[in-house]
C-alpha cells in the first residue's frame, strides 16, 4: 500500500474508532463539528509549542505561565494568537480524569486563545474561532460529570489519532479528516446550510489548471470558500510560498467560514497571508479593492435565490452588465460565474464547478452563455463522473473561463468515466486526475470519446448549448451483433434440439415395448 493511503486508512480507522467508542447523545453532524473543534485545539497547541521550542533551549510545555507570559506580545505579532503552557492541548489531557471542572477549563482556554489576539492586527481572524464547539451544550450530555466524561473521551482519541509530522504528511489530515466524518454521516450532509465540501482530488484538478505554465501566483480567490479546500490545494501544488501575496475568501455560512479559517491555522498559513470576509458574495463582496485575481477556484451553492430584480442596482452592476440580462432568481449559478469573470485578471484563469444544467437550459442563462461564447472567455469544459460529492450524487462539471486566450474555440473533456469507486462515493484517483489534466494541456481531440476541440461559431450554431454530451461523441459499448452468424448459431442449436428430442423419443419407445 502507498504511504498516501496507508496514513488515510490508519486516519480513517482511528476516527471510526473514536466514534463508536464515543457513543455520544450528539447526533453525527455536531459529533463532526466536536471532532474537529477538538483537532484544531491539539494542532495550534503542538504548531506553537514547536515555533517556540525551536528558538529557545526549553520545552515550553513544561514552562510556567509566569515564565510564559513575558513571551506573548512577540508570539502574538508573529503567530496571530497565545496559549500558555498550562492550557495547551498536552498538558489538558493528562490532568482531564482527574478534573472535575473540564468543561469550564476547556471554555476559558478556548476564551482565552480567542482574546489573545484583542487589539493586534490578528484579531478579525481569531476571534470566534471556537464558537460551534460549545462544550457547555446539553447536546453533550444532560449533567456536568457526564459532560466531563464524553469531553475526556474526545481529548484522549484526539490524542492518540496518527497526525505524524503534519507538514511533512502526504494527505491533507484536516481535509481527509472532515471528508471521512461527511461520509460517515452522509445522510445528514447538507443539514447545516448544505456543506458541498470539495473532495481533495476535484480541488487538486482546480488548482492545477488554473496553475498550467506557471510557478508562482500572486493572489487566489474563492468567493463561495466553505472549509477553504479548494484555495489550499495552491499551498500544495506551488507551495504556499509561491503564492506571492495572499489567499482571500468570502464565505456565507458561518460554521464553514470557522472552519475555513481554523484550515489556514492547520496548514500553517499566518493570518497576514490570507484575509477571510463573511458575507454575501453576489450582493455584499468584501475584496472590491483585492481584485483582480491571478486564480480562482470555486464550488459555488447550487441553484439558490438571490435578489434578481428585486434590487434594481444589480442589473447595472459591472459585475453583471455586460451579459444584458441577470441570471435567474432561483438560479444564482452563472451571477456567481459572471462575478468570478469580472475579478479575474487578463492572464488569469479561473475554475469553476458548475451544476450540469447551467450548460443547456434556456431563457437568462442561454443569454448569459451567448455572452460568455462571443467573447471568447469559455476555454473549456469538462464533464466529471457522477455521485463525486457529499450532499448530491448528481455529475457536476468543469468551467474553465480565460480572458485571453489564443483560439477561438472550446475545449470538451468527457471525464465521466475517470473514476473509482470508494466505500461511500466515486473518487477521482491520481490516473484520472493526471488523464485529464494532460488532455486540458495538451488542448486537442486525439482520443476519441474522449475529448473534442469546438469552434466557438459551432456553439452559436447549436443555440449556446455548451454540454459536453453534446460535442463529444459517446462510445457504443454495446456489444456488436453478426445477424448472420447468429442465426447459423441459432440453426445449429435448433438441430441439436431436434436430434436429442428424436434419441429421447426413442428411448422412451424402448422403454414401453420393454414394459
């Protein structure tokens, strides 16, 4: 087994096991929430205590406070926030049996990491970090010493989960972490606000073809960023460093926008490299004065409302103009396109997933994508296989949209195919994910079924249809039939019948004149 996969299975196992031995009154959508509450607590804990012992000659976890506290200001500046010795994760569990008061500890230090922050210039991205793990909730048990109990459970499996080295692992450990408690709980997906999390392996592909040719990136930006998968996949593609200037988010829903934030603590990205507004992206977009952006990746919401015509500002917003006409109130899919194309810089690229119908329905979004077409910012479209994500089985697609591109054509990939299936759901593995991507690179159609390279008057032709089932040929596997043949086959098997049925009757008259 690859070391890639054997860190997941050992990942996995621990967190199964941590959920049956846990047996909690939470159902598993806040058990998820808890699970990850509790691993960002154990990570920011080891993340500072190695920041600080790799400039001194002293394990700070065995520091006083006292001693401690004449390091925060300078932590602080460099780190974003400050946890003393007392109240990191290591020096918790071992004192949790024996505490009767944990869930009160647990609640001031989480208070207390937050308010670490007050007054610097780190404060917007720490405060209310810890606020969907509310270890006081009667969703953890009715009494305080059955509370206690569940919360001692929790900070022991913590513990004992295989984080190994976190920046020198192979998988995204928060990341697989949050998508195998999705699976586990995937009839509940949705529940808070529909969470599509992106599979790593989709948010891998976005990154990497918006990336094609290039090495470095300024800045990254996904106005719908959920957990902040998609935008951290450049961290791993480029390194993080290679993203010269910042990530930026926006993001509505606020335990996702949590998440998304204690994901850039997790994977070791300060709080000056990124900048995380919550809020409405469509009608209140916080970086007006960040754009344009060199990359963009993005899963937005499906086929939600928005304001439409009932705000006469937007249909003169720059943002929307220019395609004469607003997409549709019930179907916000291609607003949020037309406003990832607007803040996309001239030699950018920006990658979308999309949902299916937005390619061929009629009305405002075949409006919209006549737009798109005639001027030339469609540079492809591929087509992903079907039950991929958490909270739709639905084959979602590709939206590649350049501002400068060198044909005036489009690129369709049929990717449905490129799939395994795991326990729960289709993943994309390496081999798929290297096909395509060598296939969007290579902009051609060599492989049949597969691929087909479409001048953009040919999509006018067929109304703005850009589907891909409508241009790349699907392959007939059905079997090929030789009427003739079959019929000698037939014929044969006929006279086979016959002459068994003629030895039958003859035996059977042996038998009677016997008789």
């Amino acid at each position: 087994m690859a070391i890639k996969e054997q860190e997941r299975a050992e990942l996995h196992k621990a967190i199964w096991q941590m959920a049956n031995q846990a047996r909690w009154s939470v159902d598993g959508w806040d058990f998820k929430q808890y699970v990850l509450g509790m691993l960002f607590y154990r990570f920011i804990s080891e993340n500072i205590t190695k920041y600080i012992n790799e400039n001194e000659d002293f394990d700070y976890a065995k520091l006083s406070d006292n001693d401690a506290e004449y390091g925060r200001k300078t932590i602080v500046s460099e780190k974003g926030f400050y946890i003393l010795p007392s109240e990191l994760f290591i020096n918790v569990v071992k004192n949790a049996k024996n505490n009767p008061n944990l869930n009160e500890t647990i609640s001031k230090i989480f208070k207390n990491i937050e308010s670490s922050a007050n007054g610097t210039e780190s404060e917007d991205d720490i405060k209310w970090l810890f606020d969907d793990f509310n270890v006081n909730s009667n969703k953890l048990w009715a009494t305080v010493e059955q509370r206690n109990k569940k919360l001692t459970e929790l900070l022991e499996s913590v513990a004992n989960l295989p984080l190994w080295n976190y920046n020198d692992n192979t998988i995204d450990i928060f990341g697989d972490a949050y998508e195998y408690l999705m699976g586990m709980y995937a009839s509940n997906a949705g529940k808070s606000g529909w969470e599509f999390f992106t599979p790593q392996e989709v948010s891998e592909l976005l990154a990497e073809i918006t990336t094609v040719g290039k090495t470095q990136v300024n800045k990254v930006y996904d106005p719908c960023c959920g957990s902040g998968s998609l935008l951290l996949k450049f961290a791993k593609v480029l390194g993080k460093d290679n993203v010269r200037q910042w990530f930026y988010w926006q993001e509505i829903n606020i335990t996702t926008f949590n998440l998304c934030r204690i994901n850039m603590f997790l994977h070791d990205i300060n709080y000056e490299k990124f900048d995380i507004a919550h809020w409405d992206t469509l009608m209140h977009p916080k970086h007006w004065d960040e754009e344009p952006f060199d990359a963009i990746v993005s899963n937005p919401p499906y086929s939600i409302n928005w304001e439409w015509d009932a705000n006469p500002i937007l249909i003169n917003d720059h943002r929307f103009s220019p395609a004469w006409v607003l997409a549709p109130k019930s179907k916000a899919d291609l607003a949020f396109t037309l406003h990832m194309l607007t803040w996309l810089a001239t030699s950018g690229t920006a990658a979308i997933v999309e949902f299916p119908w937005v390619l061929y329905r009629g009305w405002a979004e075949q409006k919209i994508r006549k737009y798109l077409i005639d001027n030339n910012y469609v540079d492809a479209i591929i087509q992903l296989p079907a039950d991929l994500f958490f909270g739709t089985t639905i084959a979602t697609c590709i939206m590649v949209l350049k501002k400068s591109k060198k044909d005036n054509k489009t690129l369709f990939i049929d990717a449905s195919a490129e799939f395994v299936r795991g326990s729960a759901k289709n993943t994309i593995s390496e081999v798929n994910r290297k096909k395509i991507l060598d296939t969007f690179i290579a902009r051609s159609d060599k492989e049949e079924y597969f691929s087909r390279l479409v001048d953009n008057s040919e999509i006018a032709d067929n109304d703005y249809n850009i589907a891909v089932s409508s241009y790349v040929e699907q392959k007939d596997t059905r079997e090929v039939v030789d009427i003739k043949e079959l019929n000698i086959k037939i014929a044969g098997i006929v006279k086979r019948q016959n002459n068994l049925r003629t030895s039958i009757d003859e035996i059977v008259a042996k038998i009677e004149w016997n008789l």
